[in-house]
C-alpha cells in the first residue's frame, strides 16, 4: 500500500505485470487475425504519432535509402507512419 504522504510512493500499475501484457499481445494477435490491415492500438494516440513523423519530416534530412530503429515501442504503428 502506498504512503499518501509520499509524493515518491505510487500504487502499483497493472502495466508492470507479465499477465498485463500477455492480455494485450494475445488481444492484439486475436484482433490481427479477424482483420490483417488492422494496425492495431495506437497506444499514445493519432495525435502523437502526427507529431512525430511532422518532426521527423521537418527536421530529418531526406534520403534515398532511409532508416529506422524502432526497438519496444509498440506494435509499429510509428514505423509505418514514419
């Protein structure tokens, strides 16, 4: 239980379980197989992922042969907007 009294101390998030995310990815899967052109959840919103290709298209040279890192962050939605 946290300390009401401690700004540092913070209930404990369902987001920090295995079983959390077991229950996304096999929702996730479930939602792919019923429709493949399905992205899936956009988990920071269509107004974050806007944003950041607008940034990345404002401030990221343009090339030929382009590349991108994405490393757990998500289903892809970014890299495929990017």
């Amino acid at each position: 239980m946290a300390d009401e009294d401690d700004p540092q101390t913070f209930e404990p998030s369902k987001l920090g379980t295995k079983q959390h995310w077991d229950d996304v990815y096999k929702r996730e899967l479930a939602n792919f197989e019923d429709d493949s052109e399905d992205e899936g959840e956009v988990w920071f919103g269509l107004d974050s992922v806007e944003k950041m290709v607008d940034w990345a298209t404002e401030n990221v040279p343009p090339s030929n042969k382009p590349y991108t890192l994405d490393i757990g962050s998500g289903n892809g939605t970014l890299s495929l907007a990017l």
